[in-house]
C-alpha cells in the first residue's frame, strides 16, 4: 500500500532515563545531526517532568515533544496523575498510551488504553497506541488473535472521524530492551494485518493514513531494512533513543528508504 498517504515517524521513548538538565545538552547535540529530517516527523517521548525544558531547547526545531502516558481522568482528586489538557498546554503533540511496561507493571487493560487514547485526542494530540505479544503467545501462534484484540478495543473508544490521527505502534514484548529485534518479515506480517483489521473497520482511506511504527530493539543497523517494508511508517526507540548519534542513523534511515522509492 502506498506510503505517500501517511506521515514516517520516529520517536523517542526514553522511559525512566535522563535528568531535566541533560535535556538542553542532549537537544544540542541532536539538533546538528539532523539535517536531513524533513523526511519524517521527529518526537521525543519524555517523563512528564522533561517535558518543559525540552519544549525549551527544542525551540525553533521540526522534533515534537511527547509524552510516556497520560491519566485516563480529566481532572481532580487523583493524586500523582497527569491529565491530557496539561499535556496538551505544556506543547506536547504525542502521548505513548499502552505501552507494554505500563500495561504489565501498573496494570493498565485494553479498556484504559482506549479511554487514554481518546482523552489525548479530545485535548488535540495524538496517541501512539502500543500493542504487542509476550513470546508465549508468539509461539503459541496467538499474536494476531492477541494484537487484533488490544487494537480493536483501544480503537473502540476514539470517535470515527478520528481514528486517522492515531498511531499504532506494533511492540513485540520479547524485543523490547532485549536486544532481539523483529525480523523485517515478522514486523511486517503483524503491521500489515493491524492495517488490514483497520481496514475492515474503519476502510480503506483510513487505514491507508494511519502510521503504523514497530518498536523493540530497534536500532541503527536494522532500522533501514524495516523502515523498507510496505506497512512499517516508522518506530519508537527506547534504548538508541537516549544517543544522539544512534538516534540520528535511524531517522537517517527514514530518508535513504524514501529516497530509494
Ligand atoms: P527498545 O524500547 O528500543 O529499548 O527496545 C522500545 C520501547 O519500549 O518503546
């Protein structure tokens, strides 16, 4: 299907890593390895207590500025929660929702996911909503079945006419920080089906806008190969994320592909 219809992102996930004032240093160091950025949108996913000073240093700058997660509530009595309008009044124009360590360790379901995704959306930002299998379900032969699920129920809570500004981010839970990324073809295969259960929901000119990222061990040497398949618009990097240099080859790698098309 043709790329032309939806945008290439990579973002940055950088999970519980850095301090507030490494972030100026970090975007100094970025910033001049980028020219070539016009290719695909940038964003840094950053905790919430990031977010101001990397909005700062990235003035001026085409990178977005993201978020990790979200509160499903809109406001009041949830102590130690953040909600979509902070967000979306600090700049923030992504919000990861659902990723795997959220959902196995502070026990968020499909339903939160969606409720997440759809509060983000009313604010004006967008979701990366993060799906993926556990290797026992890989193996098992369940990862369709499993993935079909969390994108259908996360997707049931946005609006029709918003489904086309979100993200869906195919995360396999073994590749994740392992080291061990998918192969090109086993990204593939489950990107293209979560294309094709868009499709069959929402139709055709939907699904053929929507990004769809895959993330897990994603890094400079692999990036190029997996940004070249049909249905991969992108990634989300954790660990090559917090290195300037690596972060730059693999949005790099976004515009040898394009330029290869
Ligand atoms: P990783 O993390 O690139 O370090 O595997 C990706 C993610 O969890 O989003």
């Amino acid at each position: 299907m043709n790329k032309k219809y939806r945008k290439a992102i990579i973002a940055g996930n950088w999970k519980m890593n850095m301090l507030p004032t490494e972030v100026k240093p970090f975007t100094e160091e970025l910033r001049p390895l980028l020219p070539r950025q016009k290719t695909c949108e940038v964003a840094l996913c950053v905790p919430h207590t990031h977010i101001s000073p990397l909005r700062r240093s990235l003035k001026d700058s085409r990178i977005a500025v993201g978020a990790e997660d979200v509160s499903v509530h809109d406001k009041g009595a949830f102590t130690g929660e953040v909600a979509a309008d902070m967000l979306a009044d600090l700049g923030v124009h992504y919000v990861i929702v659902g990723h795997s360590e959220r959902r196995a360790n502070h026990a968020e379901n499909d339903f939160m996911v969606g409720a997440k995704a759809a509060a983000v959306l009313e604010k004006g930002m967008n979701p990366i909503i993060c799906v993926g299998e556990t290797l026992e379900q890989r193996e098992r032969g369940l990862t369709m079945e499993h993935i079909g699920y969390q994108v259908l129920a996360a997707l049931s809570a946005v609006p029709d006419e918003k489904v086309r500004q979100c993200v869906i981010a195919y995360e396999p839970i073994w590749a994740i920080g392992t080291g061990k990324t998918a192969t090109p073809e086993e990204a593939e295969e489950v990107c293209e089906g979560i294309r094709a259960i868009i499709r069959s929901r929402h139709g055709a000119r939907v699904a053929r806008s929507v990004s769809i990222l895959y993330g897990g061990s994603m890094n400079a040497k692999k990036a190029k190969e997996l940004l070249s398949m049909p249905d991969i618009d992108g990634g989300i990097i954790g660990g090559a994320s917090l290195k300037p240099a690596d972060f730059a080859k693999i949005i790099d790698a976004v515009a040898e592909v394009s330029e290869e098309d």
